[in-house]
C-alpha cells in the first residue's frame, strides 16, 4: 500500500483540503468584510427588489424630440405608456406627476382611463389659460419602497410642481414571493441566491460587466406571467404572523415619510393620498347562491329572523375560527348585515375581513393611519381616498362601483379620485379661482355620457381600451386590456378591412414605447379604406407631432 492511499494518508488530504477550503471562505469572508466598510459592491437601491418587476430604471425620463424641434423628456421604462413633456417647462406651466403601483397606471384600461388622466381634463377644462402637464409614472406591481426612488429622481431632475402619490396594495408582495421561493427552494438554489447578495459578487459583476444600465426596449421582459401566480398558491405556502405585518407597515411609514422629506428638501408640493380598496371583494368568485344554506345545514327562507340567526351563528364560528379562516366568517357576516340594512355593521365587517384577508393585496387600514400620521408631521395635504370613496359609495361600503376588482378602479372610480385631487390642488392655493366649473357636476356628466357609449372612441385620447366589448370596463379580469388586445389581432386575422379593429389596435399602440411604426401602420390601413374619418388623420397626425414618426 502506497503512503497516499494509506488511511493515515486519507486522514491527511481529507485535512488538508478542508483547512484550505476553511482558509479560503475565511479570506473571502475578509474581503467581503472590507468591501462592505469601503461601501463597494453595496446593493443598488432601485434594484432592492428581489421581484424583476419591482425594478427601477434611473432616470425614469429621458431626452427626445418633437417634430418641431422641441426637446422633450419622455419615458425610457416600457411599463410606462407613451408621454412627453418639453424639456424645458414653460412660464406659467402646473406640471404634476403622479406616483404608485397598478391603480395609478390604470391597469385593465386603456392609459386614458386613469385619476392622473382624468385630473389633467378637469384642469384643463376648468383653466382653459393654463398649460397643465400630468406625467403618470404609476408602475403596476410597484410597493412605495420603489416609488420613494421616483419620487427623489422627479424632484431632482424635472422640475416638478405637485407630486401626488397612492401607493400601498403591493408592500407584501415581495414577502411573499420570497417566502413561496424559499419553501421550494433548494441547497444549490439557496447557495446561488446568497452568493448573488454578497457585495463581493457585486463588485466583480460591475467590474466585468460595468454598472447597471437602462435596459433597451428588447432587453425588457416584464412578463405579465410573473405576475400570475396563483394567489390560492401562494398563501396555502405562505405564513405572514402580525409582527412581520407590523415591520411591513413601519417600512412603509419610513418610505412614505421619506418621500415627504425629498418633497420638502425641494420644496415641492406633496399630496399623500390613502389608499382605498374594494370591501365588498371576496376574491375570485363570489359568495355561491346558497351559502346561506351551507351556513344552517337545510334549506332556509330570506326572511329578517333568518339573517340575525345567520349572523349569530358566523359570530359562533369566528371565535375558534383559524387565522386564515377570520376574513371569509367576516365577509359572510357583512353580508348578512347589509341583509338587515345593519349598514353601520356591515362596514365595519368589511373592513376588518380586508384588514384580516391573508393574501395582503389591499392596503391595510393600519398603514393608512401611517399615511395620514406622515401627511400630519410633514405638513403635506392629504387627501383621504378612503373617506372620499365611502362618503360617495351606496351605504357607504366601497365596492364594485368604486373598484372593478379588489383595487383597481372603474372609470366612475377613477372619476371620483381625480376629482377629490382637484379640489386638494385648488385648497392649496396658487391657481385662479375655477369660477363655474363644479367638479361633481363634471364628475356626474362623465360617468353619464360613459353609461351612454354604444362604442370605443377612435380618437386616440378619448380611447377607452375596451374595444368591442363595453362589458369589459367592468369586468373583473385584471388582464383584460391584454385580452383585448389578442382579440383585437385575431379579429383582423379574419378581417383584414375591420376598420374599427384596425384603429383601436394603433390606439393601443400609440401608448406603447417603441409603438410608434406599427401604429402608424395601422391608422394607414383604416385610412385607405376609410379617408373621410377625420379622427384616424388626427391620431396619425399626433404620431408625427410627437416626433415618433
């Protein structure tokens, strides 16, 4: 037997290799340990974000160009719609910008759909003088960790002169992605993902590859399946107990008190909004029709007796009810109040079954009162989304009028926010009085004439997104624009000379970075065969005004 291969020997490599192996993590270790206090390869704030779609892109505004010559900003970010604002603001021009996730973007509609867009026409139509500017940068999926960053770029950068921010459904997000992710994970997948978190394999990556850059429009990949996981899916993994919901909702009141004070280092106007939610949502499907039979076991009738009995008996069942279990024996017990005309009851059930819904998809109440308590400190105008809602809202819950899912709004929503927003803007003083222009009159018209629509609009800016379908503005699918949009290319698979199809598909182009071509493409196609419609040659006229063309 050789000396290598006797067990003295085997011993002594076996020693030898992991004493090397422990010297080395231990020189690691120090260079880490170095990087960390010369502040090298720290985490990029805007990429703190383990979600792809959390990530932020500075800065959010980037140089263009008109037909005419003049400089403007516009988005780099495709999560963003097409917009444009001079890069130099013009005397006498409000320019306001407008901040959170989805239910600022306006998800489910199209960009036109929106409290920002909205705002701007109630300006606009109240000051016919005044140039109003409202750049939306409301990115869906973003928690108000993200929006702080936004709100420091617009502050430092484009000569802001409001900021407005609603952001608060998407602040558990994260959490729970990283727990899912961690119950399936594995050593390697673990080893990989603590390795990536060092600064040391930051500051090689940087080296090799140089800092992180905008990603082109091609290099983005903001899948909409990433956002899809099956809420079911994941709370059946997940567990969030009250102390970690209670350091989610500190981080919040850090992040929006840091909003405030980079508002106020400029001194730019901030509104701090609450953030409102759908209490009669359930979730995917509603209560079936006879839950209330489910409820006694037999067969019962509507009458007054049956729902106080009902309403006792889910009392009975929320005492040993499982946490997970509190905000369904709630909702039911809402409803049954609002059976009774109980509404006072009602609300209250609601709210709670929000506060206590286990998927964390709507802001909570408690982080609202942090927002209110920042708008206090501060000195910041406010404007109490929640209450606005509820003081407008049948019986005073906030539902599916309101909201066409469990935060998204209706356009009739969307209506009632932005005009809550105009009066804050007129209290706070600096624009001239509005004269005869009523707001809920305004409001009241709108939502009127949108009742009435027996189509889409083909101007391109009075576009409502649903299509063919006016169903859809109230339909609960949050991917429903997406949707349309597929319909919309099948339809002309049919149909080439759809003159309708081919309009709406260049208006939900137009709104697209890098859409430009194909819209034109389009409103050219609905013009060769429909020359006299005047609003397809404006929307192909904007187009080259806008310098895209």
């Amino acid at each position: 037997m050789s000396k290598g291969s006797s067990p003295v020997g085997w011993r002594a490599n076996i020693l030898l290799a992991l004493g090397s192996a422990v010297l080395t993590v231990m020189l690691l270790g120090v260079v880490e340990a170095g990087l960390r206090l010369a502040g090298l390869g720290a985490a990029d704030a805007s990429r703190a974000s383990r979600l792809k779609y959390q990530q932020i892109y500075l800065p959010i505004l980037v140089p263009g160009r008109r037909a005419d010559g003049t400089a403007v900003l516009q988005p780099a970010d495709k999560r963003l719609p097409f917009q444009s604002i001079p890069l130099r603001k013009k005397p006498g021009t409000v320019r306001i910008f407008t901040f959170g996730g989805s239910a600022t973007a306006g998800l489910g509609y199209s960009p036109n759909v929106t409290f920002a867009r909205y705002l701007e026409r109630m300006l606009q139509t109240a000051h016919p003088g005044v140039t109003f500017e409202v750049v939306n940068l409301g990115i869906v999926a973003l928690a108000s960790q993200q929006v702080r960053l936004l709100v420091a770029d617009v502050c430092a950068h484009y000569d802001p002169d409001i900021l407005i921010v609603y952001a608060g459904n998407n602040e558990f997000l994260e959490m729970h992605a990283e727990k899912y992710a961690s119950r399936h994970a594995n050593a390697l997948s673990r080893l990989e993902d603590g390795v990536r978190e060092t600064n040391l394999y930051r500051a090689v990556d940087r080296a090799v590859n140089g800092p992180p850059k905008i990603p082109s429009l091609t290099e983005q990949d903001f899948s909409n399946d990433d956002l899809r996981l099956s809420e079911a899916e994941i709370i059946e993994d997940v567990d969030v107990s009250p102390a970690e919901v209670g350091g989610v909702v500190d981080r919040y009141e850090a992040n929006i008190q840091e909003m405030a004070d980079a508002a106020g280092a400029a001194h730019r106007p901030l509104i701090l909004m609450t953030v409102a939610s759908n209490w009669e949502w359930r979730g995917r499907s509603d209560l079936p029709d006879d839950w209330v039979r489910e409820v006694w076991g037999h067969d019962v009738d509507g009458s007054p007796d049956t729902w106080r009995r009902t309403r006792d008996i889910l009392s009975q069942k929320l005492e040993s009810a499982p946490a997970k279990q509190r905000h369904e024996w709630l909702f039911r017990r809402a409803v049954a109040a609002a059976a009774l005309g109980d509404f006072t009851a009602a609300r209250a059930d609601y709210r709670a079954a929000m506060n206590e819904d286990p998927h964390l998809r709507r802001a909570l109440d408690a982080a609202n009162d942090r927002v209110r308590h920042v708008a206090e400190r501060s000195g910041a105008a406010l404007v109490d989304t929640v209450e606005v809602l509820s003081r407008q809202a049948e019986h005073g819950i906030v539902g599916f009028d309101e909201f066409y899912d469990y935060v998204h709004f209706t356009p009739q929503g969307a209506l009632r926010v932005a005009a809550a927003l105009f009066d804050e803007i007129h209290r706070q003083g600096g624009l001239p009085d509005v004269g005869s222009f009523d707001t809920q009159a305004y409001v009241a018209a709108e939502i009127d004439r949108i009742r009435l629509l027996e189509e889409d609009s083909k101007a391109v800016f009075d576009w409502m997104g649903f299509g063919f379908d006016k169903a859809l503005l109230h339909d609960r699918d949050l991917w429903k624009y997406e949707h349309m949009r597929s319909a919309l290319d099948e339809r002309l698979k049919h149909n080439p000379g759809d003159v309708r199809a081919l309009v709406y598909r260049g208006n939900a182009r137009f709104f697209e970075l890098g859409g430009a071509a194909a819209a034109a493409r389009d409103y050219d196609a609905a013009l060769a065969l429909a020359p006299a419609q005047q609003e397809i040659r404006d929307n192909l006229e904007r187009l080259r005004a806008d310098g895209r063309l």
